[in-house]
C-alpha cells in the first residue's frame, strides 16, 4: 500500500499554488519528452507525473492517473516543463481536440 498520502500538498509544490510560468489548461496535453537522468533529483511525485506521461494526455487525465490534485499536478508539470522534461499542447491549438470534446460533451 502506498503512504504517499503522507505527504501533505505544500510539500510536494513547496507552499506554491501556481506552476511557474504559464497555467495549464484541464485540457491541455501533456507528453513527456524522456526519461530523466538518476542525477536530476526528482521525488516520486514528479517520477509519477512523468510516468503518466509517456504517452500524450491532457492535465485531468494526469491528475486523475498520479491520484494527486489538479492544482499540485499543475505546479508539478510546470517545474518539469522548465526542466524540459514535459512539452505542453494547448488545447485550443490543437482542432481536432476541441471536436472531440464537443462531441463528448453533445454525447452527454
């Protein structure tokens, strides 16, 4: 059994609240562009994130894989992003993401 609710989220984003640089959107997509070295430091927290996202996924669907808040998932994608570990899509970039949610959302 995993003890990572332990870990309270202040901890996890050190008292932050906000990612650095610009916020992400639920629907952004998120890729991970490799696999960190062992010297770069990173807790389990970012590891997992990382994890989830080995293959494109939007920030809800992270949030929701990792177990962790949407807010700490934000402040962590934001750190990897300046590490360039991550690399971000926006959503209202990217067409055929915007029909796909209009779909879902007239499916419901």
């Amino acid at each position: 059994m995993s003890e990572d609710w332990l870990v309270r989220p202040y901890m996890m984003t050190r008292g932050r609240t906000r990612p650095t640089g610009e916020d992400f959107d639920l629907i952004a997509i998120v890729a991970a562009t490799g696999v960190p070295s062992p010297s770069a430091g990173l807790t389990p927290e970012y590891l997992r994130v990382l994890a989830a996202c080995r293959n494109p996924v939007s920030v809800a669907e992270v949030a929701s894989a990792t177990g962790l808040s949407v807010g700490v998932v934000r402040v962590l994608l934001g750190d990897l992003r300046e590490r360039q570990l991550v690399t971000v899509r926006h959503a209202a970039e990217d067409v055929d993401v915007l029909r796909d949610v209009l779909q879902g959302l007239r499916s419901l």
